[in-house]
C-alpha cells in the first residue's frame, strides 16, 4: 500500500476543541508600535502612523469578495530556479472532478472512492442518521492496544464571516484489532442539518478513554466530506473555494471527497524524488480566508505555531531519507528544489491584486505561488523541528516598508 501522509490541519482537530473536548492555548498579539493594530496585520508594525497600505498609496483591491473568490490556476506557469528571472514551464492539464452528489435512498451520499481507495481513509458513504468510514490499518499512527472508536462530528463550514463549530457530535461501538486489519466501520447518526453550510469529519481515538479527555497524540484524524447544504429536503454537496484536479509533470493535485491528494516529485543531486500527503479542504479554506497581513515573518510564524510546517518538514526528511539522501547540505539543497519545482505564479494572476502573500498550505494546494510565497515556503521548512535551520527573511525597501 501506498503511505500518503496526511499533513495536519487546524480544521482536522478544530471541531474537537470547539466541542470542548481539547483545550488549546490562545496567543497574546503582537503590536511592536503600540498603533493598536497587531503586527500580523499591520502594513507597518514598526510605524504608529502606518496601520494600511491605503495610509501611503493606493492600491489595487481584489476583484471578488472572500465568498465568491473562485480562483483559478494560471493559464501559463514558470518554475522558480535560482536565477533572478523565472523561466517558463509548460501548462497544466486541468479537470474538474467535483461532480454532482449522488443520492441514494435515504438521502445517502455515496462517495467516489476511485482514486482513494487503499490510499487514504475515507468516507464510503454517509447521511444525516448514519456514516461508513473505511480505516486502513498501515496509515494509523497509534496502536490501540484496548480497541478504538470512531468519533463522527458535525461542524458548520468555515466562512468568511464565522469559523468552524462543532454542534453534533457520535460515536461508534468499540472496533477491536483496528491497528492489525483494514476495517469498514458503519456508525448510526442522529444528527439536524443547521442552516448554513457544514461539514463531517471523522477521527479515531483509544477506546479506554472519553472524547472529552483524549489529547492530540491520542488521535488518528481519519477523514472529511466535502462542503454540504440540504436543499429541498435532500442532503447534498455546495462547492467552495475549490481547486480541480491538476496533473503536471513534477505536481499533481487530485480532489477527492474532503481533501486534496498532493504529490511532488523531482531530482536533487542525481537522485529522484516523490512525495504525496493530504491536505483537507477545510485546512486549505481556513488559510485562504485569514485577512491578508503585510508582516512576511507572521506567515512563518503562523506554519510553525500551528504545526503544518512541522508536519510538513518531517513528510520532506523521511522522503529525503527514504532517496538517499542523508546529509545535512544534501537535505537543505533537497528542501531547496522541492520549493524551486512549484510553478511561479503572480499575485495578480492567482489573486486579482498586486501584493497578496500566501500561508504555506494554500502555496502547496494552489500549485505555486510569488516570490515572497516560496520564500515562506523555505524558511517555514528551514525552522522546523526536522531541519532546525536558523532563517533571515529580507524584504526589499521598494516592495516593503521594513527589513526584518
């Protein structure tokens, strides 16, 4: 079987801490110049009298609000090499595989599982009253050597004007010898669809303990439906914000039912290389609806504080090990061509405006990013725990107000 790894998201766990369940620690913002405005969001963190761009010229704004804003892959990509200059790759073919819902009876969606299935955990099927979840044995990360059960929780979807809440939560029987056996859990429900759009997601954790008393390592974070809204009495899908299946030479990004299949692949000192992960999309929507901030170091900040770039930087060096490639300088050139292979793509292109840096999950699901993307792309996998590189970002005069 394939490993893919699943690269954590805040939105994975995030129904389990609005439900009260994991407790979770709150930092206190920044604001170096007492402006009242936090760093992360201010133009100038360093400047009283700068708080926007708009206070020193005026810019372009995005064309779409954060609720309508489909974006799209550009039509013409480059690759970033280490030459000032990028150069330009060829195009990306470009499917949609976002179909319509399939209702069964019961009002039961039934869920595609052509390219998911022995690759990750997924969704079989599911309804408001009842859910089947397929777990294979070689993806858990936990043992649970006193059996397990699956936690199915309802949450509203992340929008841009509320977060993710956990309102229903159920589970299963106790699922014995899950760690030593592929195993197909169905799991009854009794659950009310609210208003706005939701989501379902499903997690594993020890059967010994209570949900309210587990923690983060005590948890295997199986699966996610995509996006749903009930509409004339039937349960069904309501993209947002979704991004097609994509197949480049060196990237391939498949939409599947809640998440992204990633895969990269590339060449670092006369070795090939491959790497693939899942990225959910709620991870990927949470990011892409955070207000832009101009303070650079606050993106690196963020990937480090809320474990992607941990996660994301031991995927990398288990590959580099897995490819012979072992020492230290080897690893950073490495870490060097996986961020060089993503396609350069402008901001007024991939956003609609001039300036809009990107978190790292939306640089990886979004297959490329600027400059300033790719940099804080680098620097986050630099700093984390698997390499611990010490990094200095630096932003020219010209572009930004400030050195850091």
């Amino acid at each position: 079987m394939e490993r893919r790894y699943f690269l954590q998201t805040i939105s994975a766990l995030g129904g389990i801490s609005a439900a009260g369940c994991v407790s979770s620690e709150e930092s206190t913002p920044t604001d170096t110049d007492g402006d009242g405005v936090p760093d992360e969001h201010d133009y100038a963190p360093r400047d009283p009298s700068v708080q926007s761009k708009s206070d020193i010229q005026r810019t372009k704004t995005p064309a779409q609000d954060e609720e309508t804003r489909q974006e799209t892959v550009a039509s013409t990509t480059t690759v970033i090499t280490t030459t000032p200059e990028p150069t330009t790759t060829s195009t990306p073919t470009s499917t949609s595989t976002s179909a319509p819902a399939r209702v069964s009876a019961g009002n039961r969606i039934e869920v595609d599982t052509t390219a998911i299935d022995g690759r990750i955990h997924h969704f079989v099927e599911y309804s408001l009253t009842e859910a089947t979840i397929q777990v294979y044995a070689e993806l858990l990360d936990a043992e649970y050597v006193n059996g397990a059960r699956i936690g199915v929780l309802l949450s509203t979807y992340p929008s841009a004007v509320s977060s993710a809440e956990t309102l229903s939560y159920a589970e299963s029987d106790v699922i014995h010898d899950v760690a030593d056996s592929d195993t197909r859990v169905t799991t009854a429900l009794d659950f009310t669809a609210p208003d706005e759009p939701f989501y379902l997601q499903a997690l594993l954790f020890p059967a010994d303990k209570d949900i309210s008393d587990v923690s983060r390592e005590d948890i295997d974070s199986l699966c996610q439906t995509d996006r749903l809204t009930v509409s004339t009495g039937e349960l069904q899908r309501s993209p947002f914000m979704e991004r097609d299946t994509i197949r480049h030479s060196d990237y391939e990004r498949i939409n599947v039912e809640g998440s992204y299949l990633l895969g990269f692949s590339g060449e670092t000192l006369g070795r090939r290389w491959n790497a693939s992960f899942v990225a959910s999309k709620t991870g990927y929507v949470n990011r892409a609806l955070i207000p832009r901030s101009y303070d650079i170091a606050s993106y690196v900040r963020h990937g480090l504080v809320e474990g992607t770039a941990d996660v994301l930087g031991s995927i990398l060096d288990n590959e580099a090990e897995r490819n012979g490639i072992t020492g230290q300088r080897e690893k950073v050139e490495f870490l060097i061509d996986f961020v060089q292979n993503l396609p350069y793509v402008p901001d007024d292109v991939s956003a609609g405006v001039d300036e809009y840096p990107k978190y790292m999950m939306e640089t990886l699901v979004e297959a490329g990013g600027d400059c300033e993307d790719s940099s804080i792309l680098l620097a986050s996998l630099l700093l984390s725990s698997s390499f611990g590189y010490g990094t200095v970002l630096i932003s020219p005069r010209d572009i930004w107000p400030w050195v850091y």
